[in-house]
C-alpha cells in the first residue's frame, strides 16, 4: 500500500519513495544534554518512533540516526552567548562530560520509559565526530563558501542564494531580528552562521580542540550535518525534528550539506508540532511550565499514557497539555490492557492461532487501519479504529485482542504486555513467607528456608538476596 507523508521542505504531501527499495535511513534531531528533558521535547522522539513503526510495519527495513548534542549548542541561534553544555557544567559544579553522561542516560530512560528501544537507534555524540565535523568545513573553505572573524569560521549564505527562501521561508524578518539581538558586527551578513567558534583565554572552555583555523568548538549546526554524513550517507531519505528547527537549524543544515558534498541532502523533511501548556505557550526548559516524565510518576500516571495521549493528535498539530486530558488518556489505556488480559493471558500464543483465520470483518479492519497510519501518521483515526474493534459485535474476543496486539506493534502501547512501569503489589501473604524465610536464614534453618522460598516460587514470586537485603518481585 502506498505511503503518504507530508514533506516540509515541499509543504505538501507527497507519495513516498525510498532511495533503496525496501530500506529506509532517517536522521532525527536529539536533544542537548545539558538538563533534562520534557514532555514537550519528548514528543519528537515518540513521533520519530511511531514513523519508524509505520514502516516496518509496511516491511522496510530502518536504520535510524539519533544525535546527542554534547557541545556547541549556543543559547542564542544567532552564534553568540554561552555554550550550553558548559553553561550546565558550571551549574552544576561538573565536568561538561560528567553532565553529558547524567543527561543523556536519564534522556535513554525516558525513551525506554516511553517504549522507544535503544537497541534499533544509533545515538552519535557530536564531541566523537571532531574529524568528520572539521572535514566537512574544509570542502566549505575550499569551495569558498566561508570566511574568517576573530570570532569564528563562518558560513556565507550570500554565497548560497537559495537560502533566503528554503522551506518557503521569507528571512528578511529573521535577518532584521538578528541584526536587532545579535552583538557580532564582524559578520558580512546576520544570518551567516558559525561552522567553528574559536576559544578565547578568558573563557575557561573544558572542551575544545585544535582545528586548521586555530583551537575552538564545532558550531551546533555542523554537527548534524557530518555525522548524519557519516553515519547514513551524503544522501538519505527523512530527516525529522521539532517545528521550531525549521527556521534556522535545519535551513543551515541544507545550506551547508549542498555546499559541502555537492549532491542531494536529504529527500523528505518532517517536523512536529509543539506541545502546548499555559493558553497556547510552547514548553521551555527556561519556563514555568517544565513537565518531566519523572513529573507524570509522581502523580501516579503511567509514562505511556502520555504515549496514549500524543497518538490522540496529528504530529504535525499543536497538541494542548492538561492534566485532566491525561488522566483521561491513563483511563483508556488501560481500559485496551485490561481487555486484552481478560481474552487470554498469553497474547503470543492468541496471535499464532489467530493470525492465520482472521474473519473478512478482521481483515477489513487490518486495511483501514494500514490506510490511516500510511496516510501522513493519522493515529487519531488508528486509535478510534481500535475503539471500534473493542465495541464490534461481529467479531470474536480472541480475534479482537489479535487485532489490538497487532495494530499495537505501531502503536506502541504494551497492550499485550506486562508494563514494567506498573508497580506490582506484592500480597500480604507473600511479604509473610518472606518475613519467615529471612527468621530462618537468621537462625541458619537454611532447609527451612529453602523450604519457604520454594512455596513463594510456586505463588508466582521470586525472592533475591543482596546486600540491601530480600527482595521480592513477581515473576
């Protein structure tokens, strides 16, 4: 069945084509990890995951590039202030490695947390990629796409025409709002950007390298555009981020992977719109309206149901935040759980018997539901669509928990699965024999004790001893 996707580059929708029949290579813009992230950040990755399970459902196969940004990333898109890993060092009392690796492993639990696998994603550090990063700058340099400040190598976009209108974009008004904030007078045009930032002595930098232009930092933008290079090729297919790139970040990106390689970049360009809070604001680490996934725990609301909740809208449509609307979304799901649960414990086991004699009512459903999810992502209509499996009286429980299992290998929601999230409540009884079993390693009955183990093991409890104590958890 075809797929259709909407292209910003183009501002259409597009029949998509793949570069190499049945393969597809996508690049999704990661965080910077200088502080955690939010909710908000965190609807690029759920969206760049449901699109990778859109394709495989189809059958592709994905090699999928996720970039950690661990130096370079300036508080101002106009390549002046502080860098903000060093910014987070400083706050913190820490090494900007030290803050890179906290960061970044809280940003992977989030992921998991949202069931987004690391093990099918390459997260690439920009500080790993210096040589690629300065490689690519030198074809600039030698194309004489760039010119030299005391403050930086810099891109000429006057030396790039088309760069003024890409993505439809007039920049006159973002040129006259950097000439009004930015203090860098030595640059021959306000929307030229910084390929590589020279250090200065009284900065203090911890991280900089040497380079053939002197020691500094590679620029935020550079870093995209060679590790995307190295990683999936002068040429790819997509390229996704947040709505908020598509100005400055993502246009540089073009700018100077056109220049630079001299082919193709990339073929379709996706962006996410924001989540917002607050009558329409869009969430900011800098804000009041800071929401973690740690925040959701607190209240008691299961991380994927704020997966739930980001597939009742289209990616591409500004999505209002609320408590209440996530309650309601916490419901739903598990409302789906706890059907599928009721038809059989063992879902694998239903979708091998089932998969092979599903009715004309079943099939019927597997066609629409491919037609939503390869027309742009249109998971409002999916998650209807499986309502309305879950009401039709037509078909059977087995086939109906068949059905939502595997439309829930796109949508992500662990309907037929354990929720590692869930905290299990361990029975009284159990927390006894527990009790009895630690008297009787106590007083060295260790038969006693093998004893009580054994009857917890047949209660569907497992019991661990480690130096905090017993531990006890479901099997």
């Amino acid at each position: 069945m075809d797929i259709y996707l909407h292209n910003t580059f183009s501002g259409k929708k597009e029949l998509f084509t793949p570069l190499v029949p049945g393969n597809i290579s996508m690049y999704n813009c990661g965080p910077t990890v200088y502080n955690y992230v939010h909710i908000g950040n965190l609807r690029s990755y759920v969206f760049a995951d449901t699109l990778r399970r859109m394709f495989e459902w189809n059958g592709f196969k994905v090699t999928q590039v996720i970039n950690i940004t661990d130096v370079g990333h300036l508080v101002s898109d106009g390549d002046y202030g502080e860098d903000k890993m060093e910014k987070g060092a400083m706050r913190e009392g820490k090494t900007a490695q030290e803050i890179s690796k906290f960061y970044t492993e809280s940003f992977f639990d989030d992921l998991e947390a949202l069931n987004i696998s690391l093990n099918d994603i390459t997260f690439p550090r920009a500080t790993a990629y210096i040589a690629e990063q300065i490689e690519m700058i030198l074809a600039l340099e030698k194309g004489d796409y760039t010119y030299k400040t005391e403050d930086a190598i810099y891109f000429n976009t006057e030396k790039f025409p088309e760069y003024k209108n890409l993505f439809g974009i007039d920049r006159s008004k973002l040129n006259e709002e950097f000439a009004r904030v930015t203090p860098l007078a030595s640059k021959k045009n306000h929307l030229d950007f910084a390929l590589w930032k020279f250090s200065h002595q009284e900065e203090k930098r911890q991280q900089e390298w040497p380079s053939p232009w002197g020691i500094g930092f590679p620029g935020w933008h550079i870093e995209c555009s060679a590790m995307s290079k190295k990683l999936l090729g002068v040429t790819f297919d997509l390229h996704t981020g947040g709505i908020d790139h598509v100005p400055v970040h993502h246009t540089n990106e073009i700018a100077q992977s056109l220049c630079a390689n001299k082919a193709p970049f990339v073929h379709y360009w996706m962006h996410n719109a924001f989540l917002t809070v607050n009558e329409g604001d869009k969430m900011a680490k800098s804000g009041e309206n800071f929401i973690r996934l740690e925040s959701l725990r607190e209240r008691n609301i299961d991380p994927l149901a704020y997966r739930y909740l980001l597939l009742t809208a289209r990616y591409s449509s500004p999505l209002q935040f609320s408590w209440q609307a996530l309650e309601g979304a916490q419901t739903a799901r598990k409302r789906l759980q706890t059907f599928v649960s009721k038809v059989a414990s063992d879902t694998s086991m239903i979708s091998r018997m089932v998969r092979k004699i599903l009715s004309i009512y079943g099939e019927e459903y597997k066609k629409r539901f491919n037609k939503y999810i390869n027309d742009d992502l249109d998971f409002p209509k999916a998650v209807a669509l499986v309502w309305e499996v879950v009401k039709d009286e037509k078909i059977t429980d087995v086939e109906k928990s068949q059905l939502i299992c595997d439309f829930d290998t796109v949508l992500g929601l662990r309907l037929g699965e354990k929720n590692k999230n869930e905290v299990v409540e361990i029975p009284t009884e159990i927390l006894s024999l527990v009790t009895a079993r630690d008297l009787a390693r106590t007083a060295k009955d260790f038969p006693q004790s093998d004893q009580i183990r054994d009857r917890i093991e047949s209660l569907g409890f497992e019991v661990k001893d480690t130096e905090k104590g017993t531990e006890v958890k479901k099997k």
